[in-house]
C-alpha cells in the first residue's frame, strides 16, 4: 500500500472544491489514487473540521456551515493561491 504524504493528500482533496469541484471518481482517475482511499482521506478531514464537500456534486448544493468554511479558509490564501488552487 502507498503512503502518500500530508501535503500530497491536502493537494489531491483540494481538488474536490471550488474552483475545481470535482467528484471523487474524477480525482481518483485523474491521480491514481483508489477511490475508497479519497473517501478515507475526505471521511478523516472532515472529522478534523476541515471544510470538503460531501455526496453533493456543486458547492450551490453545501450546507451553509460548509460553504462558510470554505470561504474562511480560502480568506486566508493569496490571490495567486486562490487562482491557481
């Protein structure tokens, strides 16, 4: 079994919010990575408070508690981070 750092999982589940917003399926794919092993990742930072979305596919569809997560934390990002993100 891989070992991915922290970094790399925190790059690869960012992925699953705005701009990008995509599902867990694509990211899977798209990196390699198991798609049960995303779900474990997104099932222990949500745990831990972090903001990452849910079975919803568009952040339109977030619950409020979510979508003001995400935007604190995006808050605190540079203009250069929050494009290229």
């Amino acid at each position: 079994m891989p070992h991915y750092s922290d970094e790399r999982k925190e790059a690869v589940l960012k992925k699953l919010l705005p701009p990008l917003n995509m599902t867990i399926p694509q990211v899977a794919k798209q990196e390699g990575i198991a798609e049960q092993t995303l779900y474990n990742w997104r099932k222990k930072i949500r745990s831990e408070g972090k903001p990452v979305p849910g079975k919803t596919k568009t952040s339109e569809q977030w619950s409020s508690e979510t979508k003001l997560s995400v935007v604190i934390e995006v808050a605190a990002l540079s203009e250069a981070e929050r494009i290229w993100s």
